[in-house]
C-alpha cells in the first residue's frame, strides 16, 4: 500500500508539473501572474490526495472540488498532450519563417577605365587614372580610411572594428526578425485556452451524464441449454450502484423504481454497491428492500466491497432481502425448466469466511451440466475461469464501461469484455456499464446503465 501510495504521489505531482508548465510558465511573462499559477498549481496537486484520503475519513466536503478538479485535470492532461505535436508542427513553422535572411555582401563592381571617364577603384588602394596603360599608369592614392574587411558569405557576424548593426533582432541586410516571443507567447495561450475551454465543456457534459437517470438497455442472449419453456427469461441487472460521498438514498429509489417497472424475473446486483461503511451508508442503502421481482433477488460483492467492511455489509443485503450468493448458487425453478444461477466473491478478495476469496470449484464443481448455468461475478475478467467449468452466461459490471473516453482504453488492458457482450473462452459475458460512478461524478462515452437481460432458448 506504501508503494501504492508513494507511486500516486509521485504521478500527481508530474502532471501538475506538467500542467503548471503549459498552462501558467508557458503562457505567461515573470510576474506575479506566474507566481499566482505556480501558488494554484501546487494547491490543486495537494486536493487530490487530500481528496483521496479526506472522503474515506468522513470529510465529504472535500468529495466535490477535489474530484471535479480530478476529472479537469485528466482531460486537460489528454487534451494538452493530444495538442503537443499540432503546436510543435506550428512552432517549427514560426521558426523557418523567423530565421534572418542569409546572403553574401558583394564587394564593389569595378569600373572599367573607359566607362565614361569614371575610376576604378583597385583592390590594392590605387587609382587608374583615366586613359593611363602599363605598368606606369597608375600611382598610389592615400585613402582616407581603411577598407573595410570582406564579409564572408551566411556569415552573421560584423566585420571587425565596425559596427554591429541594427539591434531590433533583425538581421543587417534587413531581413525578417530573428525571434519573435509574441508569437510564440500567443500560441502558447491559443493552446491552453483551447484545452481548457474543451475539458471545462467535456467535464460539465460528464457530469450532466453521471448526474442524470441510467439508461435502460435491453439485451437478448441466446442460450443453448435453455429449455424451451424458460424462453424470454429476464434478468434486471445492475452494478457499481456506488452509495458514497456524492450518491444517496434518492440515487439508490431511483434505481428501485426503474427495475420495479421492469417486471424482471430475477433481479442481479453484481457487486460495488458502497464506498462507506453500514453506519454511513446503511440509510442510503434500506430502499434495496423493496426490489420486486418474480423468482428473487441477488447479490455478490464486488471489490469496493472489501474497502468497506464485507462482512457487515453481506449481512445487512441478507436483511434488506437479497440473497448473497457467496460462492454458491442457487436452482432457479421456473415455467417447468431449471437454470443455475450461481455468484463467486470478488477476484481481489483475501481473507476467511465472507471475505474468502472466489471458489469457482464451490460454486460450479458438482453441478449438473445439462442445465443452463449463469453466472454472476463482479469483474468481467473471472470469464477465464469460469469457462473452465462451462458457464453459459456471466453478468458483470466493475469497468464502467471506462467511465471516462478515452480511458476505456486503459480498461481493454486489464479487462477481456469493458461493456455489452462478449465472450472468453466459450463463455458469453456481459458487462453492464453501472448505475453509479467512482471518484469524479463524470461519465463520458459510458452512460449509467440498468439492462434487463432477456435470455433466449435455441
């Protein structure tokens, strides 16, 4: 957890470097401006781990600001990373075209003697005389001074003992600026200006998201083993409810009402439901009691679980009247067919008892493999152990469905489905994208979701 920590620390503060050094050093001139943004910068890295630490100690307060500047923070950091090569393309151009004008300064053109009665000035001092030949024609001159020194051609560099030139930055033979800082300067603030007005407008759109009702998706899965006359079987389905510093008990009647009128056949609550303790949040979560379905509603735990005290937490879901399914399963007896419906504890579960962690040999080992199994297991990723003991069907949730574009990406690496169906192995899986959100109240690209799986006999 230390090294943990210690990592985060330590990434927070290169970005807010980075963030410090493009949007407040590069966009402006030494100053008390500069000083201003340096002081914001250093204040909004420290908000995140504060935030971080502060919400998980009771100081809620902290929940809004820090986790807003979270979400901003991370789109500006994507934005302002996407613009480095456009700005560099453009900084290359100003370059180029700033670069002073290059050339050789010619010496005199000789006159020609018979040229109209003019003089030819030699190289070596001496004045041709007009209708003078040989060797004799000419004699010494004193100049009134020195020549002076041949300039080599490109060369940027007075001749010696003359004067250096305009010093406006441009260069002798009047050529364009050799630096212009104002230009620069104005890209500089065009880029900030623009990554920042888009992640204020994406952020504000992903919180209108976050903020707002779930979708409600219906989806049809066919089943091979499924007998004929549990076609049409309906499964409401929803994870990472997320009771917690910003959603509360109306977050959690909303999510009651829109399953009710679903009219589900079973109802599946796979895991995160809380960030907060049955003491903080046992109010929050008492509507779950009234969850209507025909043939029960279920839950397994899911990682948040376990930050959050399991074990009081597995019994107070018993008591509002939804079976926890603890690496068991339960025979599902309906329209003169059976299916099984079994849920495993989370992956990342350690410990004994109601926090062991997944047995999928206990909760699939011994059962009879001509009835239809699905499975209900927190991360997507439990798939590849489950096909081992031929799942049909797994319902998960855990990903979000990335919560926040383009960190879905992110989620593909460690996740085999990130949302709607896929399969591993042989196994299909579905992967709800959650009622609620962690951290920032921002969805974008991952609307909160409630599906209600109908599945389909051969």
């Amino acid at each position: 957890m230390a090294t943990f920590v210690g990592f985060a620390v330590l990434v927070t503060a290169l970005i807010h470097l980075y963030l410090w050094k493009r949007l407040v050093r590069d966009t402006t001139r030494p100053g008390r401006w500069r000083k201003a943004g340096g002081v914001a910068a250093l204040l909004l890295a420290l908000l995140v781990p504060a935030t971080m630490v502060g919400t998980r100690n009771g100081s809620y307060w902290l929940a809004w600001p820090g986790y807003l500047w979270l979400a901003l923070m991370f789109y500006l950091l994507v934005l302002l990373l996407v613009l480095e090569v456009p700005v560099a393309v453009a900084k290359l151009v100003l370059r180029r075209r700033e670069r002073p004008a290059t050339g050789a300064v010619g010496e005199p053109a000789p006159v020609s003697a018979g040229g109209g009665g003019r003089a030819d000035t030699t190289a070596t001092g001496h004045v041709a005389e007009p209708g003078a030949t040989g060797p004799t024609a000419t004699s010494p001159v004193a100049l009134a001074e020195p020549p002076a020194a041949p300039v080599e051609a490109g060369s940027t560099e007075p001749p010696a003992g003359g004067d250096s030139g305009p010093r406006d930055g441009r260069d002798p033979a009047g050529g364009r600026p050799d630096h212009d800082p104002s230009r620069r300067l104005l890209l500089a603030r065009g880029a900030a200006i623009f990554a920042g007005l888009t992640a204020a407008g994406v952020t504000g759109y992903g919180v209108r998201t976050a903020m707002g009702p779930p979708r409600l998706d219906r989806v049809r899965i066919p089943l091979a083993k499924l007998p004929r006359g549990m076609d049409g079987l309906r499964i409401a389905t929803v994870s990472d409810i997320h009771l917690g510093p910003l959603r509360g008990r109306a977050h959690t009647e909303r999510i009651v009402a829109m399953i009710n009128r679903l009219d589900a056949d079973l109802v599946a609550v796979v895991g995160d439901l809380v960030d907060g303790s049955v003491a903080e949040l046992g109010t929050a979560a008492e509507p779950l009691r009234d969850l209507r379905s025909r043939y029960g509603s279920f839950f397994v735990t899911g990682n948040h679980e376990y930050y959050s005290g399991v074990e009081e937490w597995v019994r107070e879901v018993d008591r509002l009247g939804l079976r926890v399914l603890q690496n068991e399963r339960q025979e599902i007896r309906a329209r003169g067919g059976v299916l099984d419906l079994a849920g495993v504890n989370d992956v990342t579960a350690a410990g004994t008892g109601l926090a062991a962690p997944a047995d999928y040999a206990a909760a699939l080992g011994d059962r009879d493999r001509s009835r239809p199994v699905v499975l209900l297991a927190h991360q997507p990723v439990a798939a590849q152990e489950a096909a081992k003991f031929g799942v049909d069907l797994q319902l998960s949730g855990h990903t979000h469905g990335g919560q926040m574009v383009p960190f879905n990406l992110l989620v593909k690496l460690q996740q085999p489905v990130v949302s709607g169906l896929g399969e591993v192995d042989g196994t299909k899986v579905y992967v709800t994208n959650g009622a609620g959100f962690w951290g920032p109240p921002v969805r974008v690209g991952a609307p909160p979701q409630v599906t209600l799986v109908e599945l389909r006999a051969p």
